[in-house]
C-alpha cells in the first residue's frame, strides 16, 4: 500500500501540491493539522485556513465527488425501479430502494464506526471505496441486461442493501478522520468547507441526472459514477497522513471478529447514552430525518414526476433547488465557522426543515417545490454540519469513529421508515399523507427543542487556531 502511494504521489505531484514526507512527524495526530500548515504557504486565512492543509485539500475533493455520487446514483435508481416496477406495486418497490439502503445502513453502520476507531482510517477508507467501485459496476451491468423482472429486482436490492453498507462505513470514517488531518481549532471551518464543495456538487449532480439518464439510459448513467468512486480513491491513495499512534488499536496478526466488534460497539452506545447533549441530539436528528426525509426525498422524485407533472427530462432542474438551499447553508456556516453556539444553530436549522417540508407539500405546483426544497436543503446542511462539528468536539478522539457511526444512524432510520410510508401512502395517497407527517415533524421537532433546552445552549470550547 505504501510503494503504491508513494508512486501515485509522484505523478500527482504535477497537478496538486503534496507535502514532502519530513513534514509529517510520527505519532500525535497534530502534527498533521499543524506542522503542514506551518511549513505550507499560508495564502488562505478564517474560514478558509483548512485549505492550507495539503491533506485536506485532498479529502475535500473526494468528499465533494462523494456528493455529486449520492444523488446521482439515488435518483436513478428510484427512475429505474418507477419504469420497470408494474403498476400496481411500483410505490412498494420505489420505498423498497430506501428500505434496503437504511437496513445496510443500520447492520454495517455501527460496526464501520468499530472499525474507524481501531485501523488506520485511511487505508480503511480506500479499501472501503474500491468495494464500493465494485458494487456500482454490478448495479450498472444489472440495469443494462436487466428486463424488470423479479430476478433482476431480487439482485437490484440485494446488490442495494451491500453498497449502502459499505456507505455507512465511509461516512464516519470520513468524518473520523477530519479532525486528525487539521487539528480541533480548524475542525469547524473544515466541516463547513466541506459542505460547501459538496453543496456546489450535488446540485450540479441533480440537474444531469435526467439528461444523464436521457442520453445514455439508467445504467449508462449508474455507470459513470463508478468512475468518480475511482477517483475518491485516487485522491485518498495520495494523501500522506499519518494517523495518530494511539489511535490505530489493532496490531498485526490480532484477531477482529463479530464479538470484538460487538465490545466495540457497546463502548460507543454506553458514552452517547450517558451524554445529555449527544443522546437529545440524536434523537432530535431520527425524529426529524424519520418523518420529513421519505416524503421530501425517497419520494421527492416520485413526487415531482407523479403528483407535480415534471417530465424526467426536466425533473433534475427541479429537485436541484435542494441543492441551492444546502449550497446557501453551507456557505453560511462557512462564514460562522468560529461561532460557538452550535446548539442554537442547530434548533434554527431544525425548524427550518420542517418549515420547508411543510412548504414542499402544500400545494400541487412547481414553486412548492422549488421553494420547499431550497428551505429543506438549508434546513439540513444547518442541523447536519453544526450537529457534526458539535459532536466532534464532544466525543474523544477513541471513541469518535464509534459515535460519529451513531450519529449517522438518524438517516438508516430515515430510508427505513421510507416502506411505512409508502403502504400508508398507497392506501391513503400521498397528497393526503405527505401534509399530515408535515405537521408532525413540526410538532415533534419543536417539543424536543422545548423540554430538552441542552441542545441549543451548547457551545463548542473557543480553540486558539495553530499559528
């Protein structure tokens, strides 16, 4: 693995900048976010330091190809599935795709945080994304030979459920190892930035999602993000991070079966249950995701095309607005990055997806759409980023990857509630069904934030940034 980085490196270097190996020192993870960022040119400052990180920049670019991957693949699978499902159950199995990715979500989910917190977290990201690499090449083959029968859709989910497990290891993997690469103080910034390439990514992924899949069909479409697996990979291969010595647990030849993952993760469930600020916030993020993300976007889709009319040729156009929203959040918490009430960033941003949930369903015509969609994406990217950066700097750095795996359970709870949805709204419709959860999700968000008032009074430690 090393011989095969360092030669990347090499022909990287042409195109990106990349520290020399003396810059990075054996052992504390600090010396990754500070040494870097002493002998590097300091050309950005603020919001931007991160960027001075040549490590960063390198997890930046295959966070924000990740992002344009996720819609890309989501949305065509939802439009496969809606052609080929017949009539009578094509809601079922359009809920099924979400059902399938929450349960890969829920079963690899806890054991990828076990994992984070005892290998290094960057070889385990690697070996994570040519997995995944493998699973969309698979999926894109299936959709070309495919006829929509029941085999086809028996290996279609089966097929779903892996990939979206080895997702829900990349993901707190991912956020695991960004405090290690730029240090605490700059922990913030870097997640704001991260947001705000991947708001800029997403919804330019939405809008060729539908001409993508015009032009060269769904697998043709699935196909090309394979190619963006491979170049995450890339940019993670030529990345020389040292991780920090305490942090990788396992040792050569140790074994690592289900019951050290097990301990493992009953390590990471006894610290969140035991800590009010990050239980309350956990179960604020299930609440809100479980009742406001099937309808606004496993069925987001489905929606603009069954109930709003958009042809699939426009559809992208649409939904990218979500996008805008997000792009709009993620550039303001850019600019609060030292702000230190995380906690009342976090209500406001709560409040404000379900406010635009309840916009999305109130009536029948583009605007809703466009409008609730741009209020949820901002809604979101304010709850999810405060809420990561938050947690963060409240979970030990040996323990992170566990909690951090915890924290993104709120969305394998959300894509599982996905199938209640879809047998209510099949017996009730969805224009009657989608207003109700709005309400709810309003309802439910707005008591927690009431009777548990330690989330929004919490702050982040002022950290002074290495100079």
């Amino acid at each position: 693995m090393r011989d095969l980085s360092d030669r990347a490196n090499h022909a990287f270097s042409h195109f990106l900048p990349l520290p020399r190996a003396p810059y990075f020192v054996e052992g504390a993870s600090m010396a990754n976010a500070t040494v870097n960022q002493r002998l590097e040119s300091t050309r950005f400052s603020g919001a931007l330091a991160p960027l001075n990180n040549p490590n960063y920049r390198l997890l930046l670019l295959g966070f924000a190809i990740g992002q344009m991957i996720m819609p890309l693949q989501f949305i065509t699978q939802i439009l496969w599935v809606q052609h080929f499902a017949p009539a009578d159950i094509w809601l079922i199995l359009v809920a099924l795709i979400a059902a399938c990715r929450g349960l890969g979500a829920f079963c690899f989910g806890l054991y990828g945080g076990a994992l984070a917190d005892r290998f290094n977290r960057k070889h385990l990201l690697i070996f994570i994304l040519v997995l995944q690499m493998i699973g969309t090449l698979l999926i894109a083959a299936l959709m070309m030979a495919g006829d929509g029968g029941a085999l086809s859709f028996a290996l279609f989910f089966v097929m779903t459920f892996l990939t979206s497990g080895l997702q829900s290891i990349d993901a707190p993997t991912r956020l695991a190892l960004l405090p290690d690469v730029v240090g605490p103080a700059l922990t913030p910034a870097g997640m704001s930035l991260n947001q705000v390439a991947g708001q800029v990514a997403m919804p330019l992924a939405m809008m060729m999602t539908g001409f993508l899949i015009h032009q060269f069909d769904f697998g043709g479409a699935y196909l090309i993000s394979a190619l963006g697996l491979a170049a995450a990979a890339l940019f993670i291969l030529v990345m020389p991070y040292t991780p920090e010595a305490g942090q990788v647990t396992a040792k050569k030849g140790d074994r690592y079966g289900f019951s050290e993952a097990v301990s493992d993760i009953r390590i990471g469930l006894g610290f969140a249950r035991h800590h009010p600020v990050i239980l309350w916030l956990i179960v604020l993020l299930v609440v809100m995701m479980s009742f406001a993300y099937p309808p606004t976007a496993s069925f987001g889709p489905t929606w603009v095309t069954t109930v709003v009319e958009v042809p699939i040729r426009d559809m992208g156009f649409v939904v990218m607005f979500w996008g805008v929203g997000s792009l709009a959040g993620a550039v303001l918490m850019a600019r609060l990055a030292s702000f230190e009430r995380r906690g009342l960033l976090i209500g406001i941003g709560a409040v404000l997806f379900s406010m635009g949930f309840l916009v999305f369903v109130a009536g029948y015509q583009v605007w809703n759409v466009v409008l609730g969609n741009t209020i949820l994406g901002m809604g979101m990217t304010m709850t999810m980023v405060s809420s990561t950066i938050l947690i963060q700097h409240l979970a030990p750095n040996e323990v992170r990857g566990r909690v951090m795996s915890i924290f993104q359970l709120n969305m394998a709870f959300a894509q599982l509630m996905t199938m209640p949805v879809a047998l209510l709204g099949q017996w009730l419709t969805l224009q009657v069904l989608f207003p109700w959860l709005a309400v709810m999700t309003l309802v439910m968000v707005s008591l927690i934030l009431v009777t548990q008032r330690q989330i929004i009074r919490s702050q982040i430690p002022r950290v002074e940034a290495p100079v």
